[in-house]
C-alpha cells in the first residue's frame, strides 16, 4: 500500500485498499473514498474519522453504497485472526487511533494494508502483543 499523504486519511486509505483489492470496484482512489465517507463531517482534518454515526458506520455506509454488506464489532483477537482466514474489511486500535485493511493472516499474526508503515511500530503485520497493546479493536468486515 502507498503511505498515506496526510496523517488523517488513514480511514480512506484503507477503504480504497479494500474496494480495489476485492474488486468491488476496480478503479477506486483515495480522493473519491474521502469524499464518498463525507468530508468534513465524517472525515476532516482535526479527527481523522469521525464516527459522529457511530464507530466505523461511515465506512459501513459507503461499503453500503455498493450494496456490500458489512458487520461492525469490537473483536477480540482470536475472533479477528479466524475471521481474517476468510475475510476482508478495516480495523482501528483504540490506543493506536488509525485505520487498516484486513488482507489476512501471516503465520500467528494479522496481515494488514498499513498506509503509515512504523506508526507506533507496525508495519504490515499486527501481532497478539500490538493487538493487545493498541486495542481494544473496531472492526468492519466485508460479508456475503
């Protein structure tokens, strides 16, 4: 994944990551998941993410928008590591407040798409201890 160019778009970087890589829809970028999420009442400058509809609901809503269900939780990492076998979506740490895509699982850790490659000493693989250390997690998850 291309880092991210500002340090609050983390949220659309993700969403871009996960509409191009599932194929829901192939020709997607970071400026139209900025927009599609509604810039600046769901995303803005000042907060990244805003979640005034609730946690990740924006995300929920664009997905929506395409007519791809979605399920939202605050997971613990067990559930999101079997989830991950299977799966695509987003998840946000509490204490790391930033957004990831969900490619799957690497050996006994979470295989992400990370736009800020380091922050807070992840880069593209989130382990128990980082999930433990940065959580609890919110996570959407793209469903058939």
């Amino acid at each position: 994944m291309a880092p991210q160019v500002y340090g609050w778009t983390c949220s659309a970087c993700s969403l871009d990551w996960v509409m191009r890589a599932t194929g829901l829809v192939p020709e997607y970028n970071r400026q139209r998941a900025v927009t599609e999420i509604g810039y600046p009442e769901q995303i803005n400058e000042q907060v990244g993410l805003t979640n005034i509809d609730g946690p990740g609901q924006a995300l929920r809503d664009v997905y929506g928008s395409y007519d791809q269900p979605t399920e939202q939780g605050w997971l613990d990492f067990d559930t999101v590591y079997e989830l991950a076998q299977d799966f695509t979506g987003q998840m946000s740490g509490s204490a790391w407040f930033h957004w990831v895509a969900i490619r799957g699982v690497q050996g006994s850790n979470l295989w992400v798409a990370n736009s800020a490659p380091g922050y807070k000493g992840v880069y593209d693989v989130v382990s128990r201890s980082d999930f433990e250390r940065l959580g609890p997690f919110n996570v959407v998850w793209l469903v058939d």
